[in-house]
C-alpha cells in the first residue's frame, strides 16, 4: 500500500484557508491525491498564503461536480463524520488504514463533508463505511483540515506498520460496483420483485455485495448472471 492508494475528497469546501491548510498538511503526510466536489471557494490566492510548502497541490486539484464522480475509480469509500447512523458501526480512523492495507491494489476514498453541515444523510447513505474521531461529547465537530490531519496521519501509520501481504485479487472500483447495483435493479423489476416504489431494497442488498469487497473478476461474474436472469423469459 502506498500514499497514491488513498483520495481525499472534501465536498463543498467553503473557507479558502481550510483549503490551504488540508494542501499543507497532506504535504506533511506524503498525499497527494485530493479532489474538491462543488467547493464553495475557488480563492485560491487566499488559500496559497496558508498552505506553506505545499503551494504545488493549489496549482492542481481535481475539480469534480459530484461524489459519484470522485470516487469512480475507488475500491472503498469511507465517510468521517460525528453522527450516529443507526445500523452502521463507525470504524476508527487507525482501522481505516490497516483495512486498507489488508487489500492489495485498494483505493481508499476518505470523505468530508462541508465545514457547517458535514456530510447529508444521502452522502453517508452512499459511503461503504464510516468513520468517527473519538472526540469528547461536549465538543465533538473537528475544522476540517484538523479531521484531515487525524485520517492523514492515521493512514501514513498504517503504511508504516504495514507487513507485506501475499497477492490478492484486484478489487473491484466504486463504478464497477454500481455496475453490478444496476444490474441487479434490472433483474429485479423484470423478476417482479420491485413491483413498485424501489425505496430501500436495491441498494440495501447492493450493500451486501460491497461489504464483500468484490475483485473485478467476481463482480464480472454477478454482472454477467444478472444480466443473463433479466433476459430469461418467463
């Protein structure tokens, strides 16, 4: 596992000086890959005079318009957030990494919310994972570049700690995956299953299917067999 295997993804970052201090302390930490989903700032000069040292990392972020997208060519998806979702155990941040670590050829995407309202409830519905700091009740919210410090520097931990495994299936990405959650829905409506509203069904079985961390062979496999049970007539 190396630093390339890990995208930071900060959506609608809204402070230039936050900006600046996440291209600083990734720089720290020997990251590189970041990228800015709809960001509420494009003050970059502002953000220059925070990021010490790292100036090179303003001259060239990924500029994306939505998560999906950010997070495409991602094996894993890992939201940080404080709250409690009900059902979803957080992972703690130094776990993030040594899970990561157990799966060669992963990418790892680490997301963050905006600055005042953290991740919404459809963005931490999205995420395959989520993570929390243990930080004390009556002041749980970190600044943005401080939570991405703590996972920044969790992460560099892990590589440090890292043993080398034996080779390992290549893990399927974030877009192969939902390759395989449309396939499924396919199959499912010409089944009769979803015989109305969709709600909850696919992509809580979907979930199942990511928790397993498919390689690419495998989810070619699902991709193919769906697709061939949606075709059988009936």
């Amino acid at each position: 596992m190396k630093p390339q295997a890990v995208r930071f993804v900060l959506l609608r970052p809204r402070r230039p000086e936050n900006l600046g201090a996440v291209a600083r302390v990734l720089k720290n930490l020997g990251f590189e890959d970041w990228a800015l989903v709809a960001p509420g700032t494009y003050d970059f000069a502002a953000a220059r005079r925070v990021a010490v040292h790292a100036e090179d990392l303003l001259d060239r972020p990924r500029l994306v318009p939505s998560l999906d997208e950010a997070v495409a060519d991602c094996t894993w998806v890992v939201g940080t957030t404080s709250r409690k979702v009900r059902g979803r155990r957080p992972i703690a941040p130094l776990d993030v990494g040594r899970r990561l670590a157990a799966v060669p050829g992963g990418r790892l995407a680490l997301v963050f919310g905006d600055e005042r309202d953290g991740l919404a409830a459809a963005e931490v519905a999205r995420c395959d994972d989520l993570s929390t700091v243990p930080t004390e009740e009556e002041q749980p919210s970190l600044n943005l570049a401080q939570a991405v410090a703590v996972y920044s520097y969790a992460v560099r931990q892990a590589f440090l700690e890292q043993v080398p495994a034996p080779p390992a299936p290549r893990a399927a990405s974030d877009g192969e995956l939902r390759g395989v959650e449309e396939a499924l829905r396919t199959a499912l409506r010409r089944g009769g299953f979803l015989a109305g509203p969709e709600r909850h069904a696919v992509r809580d079985l979907a979930a199942t299917l990511r928790r397993a961390r498919l390689s690419r062979r495998e989810v070619r496999l699902w991709t193919a067999a769906l697709r061939r049970l949606a075709r059988t007539d009936r």
